[in-house]
C-alpha cells in the first residue's frame, strides 16, 4: 500500500533532517515536491505513526498528515517514473 505523508513545517528556525530521516526509514518512498512523501510500506498505523512523526516537529504550527492512497482513480501531473513506482508499489 501506497501511503501520502504531507507536512508543514518551519525549515527556517529548525532542523528537520531527523523528521525526513524517519519517513525515509518506513518503506519504499517517493519524494517529488517539498512537502510530500509517497511511502510504500505493507502497512502502517497512521495514528501511531503520526505521534511517532510528532516528535520530530519542533513548533506548535508545525502539521502532519498521513493517509492512504486507492490503487487507482489518483490524478495528477507527475513524472512518468513517479507514476511507474506508483503503479508498481500499489499492486504489490
């Protein structure tokens, strides 16, 4: 499965390099803007896992969400190799 991680956060006041180290570490991902992760993971509890992103944040205006994404009906305009992971993360 195929999960979205957004966040907004304040990179000019603090270091996030732990905060993108973690979502790094919990699967197969895909980072094509900023502030978006796509994470291939077999299975994540998004409520676990965002008090365990929480601590990562350093501001009290620092956001995170996390939420599954369907195997198909996603649109958007991305690279194609993005889209190639996609399809192939999504079926696995």
């Amino acid at each position: 499965m195929v999960y979205l991680i957004a966040y907004s956060i304040n990179e000019r006041l603090f270091d996030y390099s732990d905060l993108k180290d973690y979502i790094k570490s919990l699967g197969q991902y895909q980072h094509p803007m900023d502030d978006v992760w796509f994470v291939s993971a077999d299975q994540l509890d998004e409520k676990v896992e965002v008090g365990n992103l929480r601590r990562y944040l350093h501001s009290s205006k620092d956001m995170v969400i996390i939420t599954p994404l369907p195997q198909d009906g996603m649109q958007g305009w991305m690279p194609n190799a993005f889209w190639l992971w996609f399809e192939r993360e999504s079926n696995r």
